[in-house]
C-alpha cells in the first residue's frame, strides 16, 4: 500500500486525522456548506512548509513537479511575458487571468490561486477568475473550495452566450477545443466526482454535455459521464451513451479518453492501453491508469483496481493530473469506509 509520508519523517496520528477529515468531510457534505472543511483545510495550508504546494488525499506532501529544461525554459519566458504585460496594466482582468494561468503551469498552484483572489477582489462578476481558481484549488485537493468557486462561476454564466477558451498550451494544431462554460461543468463535476458523489457530478456532467461543442469536448466528458453512470448503475443510460462513441471521431487532444472509451466498448484490450508509470509516467498514461483501474472496478475485480491506482501513486511528476487525483480520491475514500 501506498506510504504516508511526512514533512519532517513520518506525519503524526492527529495530523493523518486532521487530513483524512478533511477529505471525507468534503466528500459527504453538500456543496459549500461545511465551515468545519474550510477550517481544516485553513489550517493545513498555515501549517505547511515551504514548498510545499498540497498535501494529498492520503497525508503526502506534494512539492512542484520536476519539468524538462526545454519545457521550463518555455514556461518561464511566457510567464516573463504575463509579467510584463501585467506590469504595463496590473488591473487589467486578462493580464490577471493570463498572469495566474503561467504562474500555475510552473507548478505554483498557490500563488496562482492568490493572483486570483485578488483579480476577483478587483473583478467580482467575471466568471473566468473563479473557473481558474476552482481549478487550482481541484489541483491542490481543496475539493470544497473548488465546489464553491465554480458553482459561483456557473451561476455568473447562466443564460449568457458560451465563449471559447484560448488554450495556454495549444495543442499540435493550435485549435482550442473547450469553451469557458465547458471548463466551469468539467471542473466542477470533476470535483464532486473526486468526492465521490456521483449525483451531483452527474449533474454536472449532464449540464458539460450540453456546452460540449468541439468533438474533443464529447469525448472527454462522455469518458467521466460513462464512468459515473455505471457506478450510479443506470447501465442502460450508460450503454447508450457508449453507443454513442465511434472509433473514427476525429479528436485533437482526447485520445486517451477516447481509447478508455472503446475500451469499455471491448474495442480495445488492455494491453493495448498500458503506458509507462512511476517516474517515467506521462499524462496521458496517468491518465489511462485511472481509467484501467475503473475497467477493473466495473468488471468485479476490486483489488486489481486498487492496485493500479497505488500504481499511479508511485510516481509523483503527473499528481496534479486527473487521473492521479481521482485515484487518490479512490484510495482515501476505501480507506475511510
């Protein structure tokens, strides 16, 4: 089983507590609703080190991941650019988001999320800033932080017309394939997913469905969508969408959805879908873990399920990943029943 570590050696009892309180809290309580949560997950960023930038769901410091040189040096001069621009115009709402988008692709969720608690202080209606700080604080397992934020986002959308959002790491074919109230819907029902109530993520889902416009944005949320069916049981509703899905939908970016998706169809094996783990795992193959340990899960086979979500743990350069966030949320939410 996967260690908990410490910040100092092993993290005492009360501390071990005092997280896994705060995971289950957010997980069994209604959206925005639980001062304790907020209270706990207060005193946990005060008492962190630094450098730190989370503590996961199973008590592990979490420290910025290690980035290529090359890729570095690229994140570095676009964030050089952000500060310029933010220097020539530092109220300006889009330097603000764009200051917060490269501070956070450096790895620094927290000063990402403080940019945008200032920008909303300056900007309280723009739905963008609090879609951006959801997502950091999904990054940095703040689940009901980030319940909150996006709620308010969708709320600040509602009946206005959709926006495409510009990619801050534009994929091959430099096309965005997401929209702004695609991210609020993904994010937010990512979040309650993660908690593991499966309703109000379907919920979510249903409304990410709606606003999902571009091929790579079907696939992506038809993956989630499928998942929480099943685990909700609603298999017809569930095999219709995966009905839905056709191996020649021409995607971007979703091509390890898409292939979990045709997994799940029984269009592809497993070992069609094994990638690299531990030290040498990417994205995508963090991202196929989890959905391989979900197909165990929907097959019966528990522990193998288990096992390749410890898998995924082994390795620490992808944990603000998806994939590595769900399965934390899998293994604390199995350690705590």
């Amino acid at each position: 089983m996967h260690n908990i570590k410490s910040w100092e050696g092993m993290l005492d009892l009360t501390k071990v507590a005092t997280i896994s309180l705060a995971f289950v809290v957010a997980a069994c309580s209604p959206p925005g609703s639980s001062r304790v949560t907020q209270d706990v997950e207060s005193s946990l960023v005060q008492s962190m080190p630094s450098g730190v930038e989370a503590i996961s769901f199973l008590g592990d410091t979490l420290t910025p991941p290690l980035q290529p040189d090359d890729v570095r040096a690229v994140y570095m001069e676009r964030y050089e650019e952000a500060e310029r621009a933010l220097d020539v115009a530092p109220a300006n709402v889009d330097s603000l988001i764009w200051m917060g988008r490269r501070t956070a692709y450096l790895g620094r969720y927290r000063d990402a999320i403080d940019i945008y608690s200032e920008a909303i202080g300056l900007h309280p209606e723009d739905a963008r800033l609090y879609r951006h700080r959801g997502h950091r604080h999904l990054s940095v397992r703040e689940l009901d932080k980030a319940i909150a934020d996006l709620e308010r986002a969708a709320e600040l959308t509602e009946g206005r017309m959709d926006e495409v959002e510009p990619d801050g790491l534009p994929n091959a074919m430099n096309i965005p394939t997401s929209t702004l109230q695609f991210n609020i819907w993904y994010h937010l029902a990512l979040a309650h997913y993660v908690a593991g109530d499966f309703e109000a993520a379907l919920d979510a889902q249903r409304n990410c469905l709606k606003v999902s416009v571009h091929p790579d944005s079907v696939v992506a949320t038809s993956y989630w969508m499928y998942m929480t069916m099943r685990r909700l049981g609603l298999e017809d509703e569930a095999q219709e969408l995966l009905d839905s899905i056709d191996a020649g939908i021409e995607i971007i970016e979703s091509v390890a959805y898409l292939d979990l998706l045709l997994l799940f169809k029984g269009e592809r094996s497993l070992g069609d879908l094994i990638g690299p783990s531990g030290d040498a795992a990417t994205l995508q193959s963090t991202t196929t873990s989890y959905g391989l340990g979900v197909w165990h899960l929907l097959n019966g086979r528990l522990d193998d399920a288990h096992g390749v979500w410890e898998s995924i743990l082994e390795g620490r350069n992808q944990w603000s990943a998806f994939g590595y966030i769900s399965a934390e949320g899998e293994l604390a939410r199995s350690a705590v029943r």
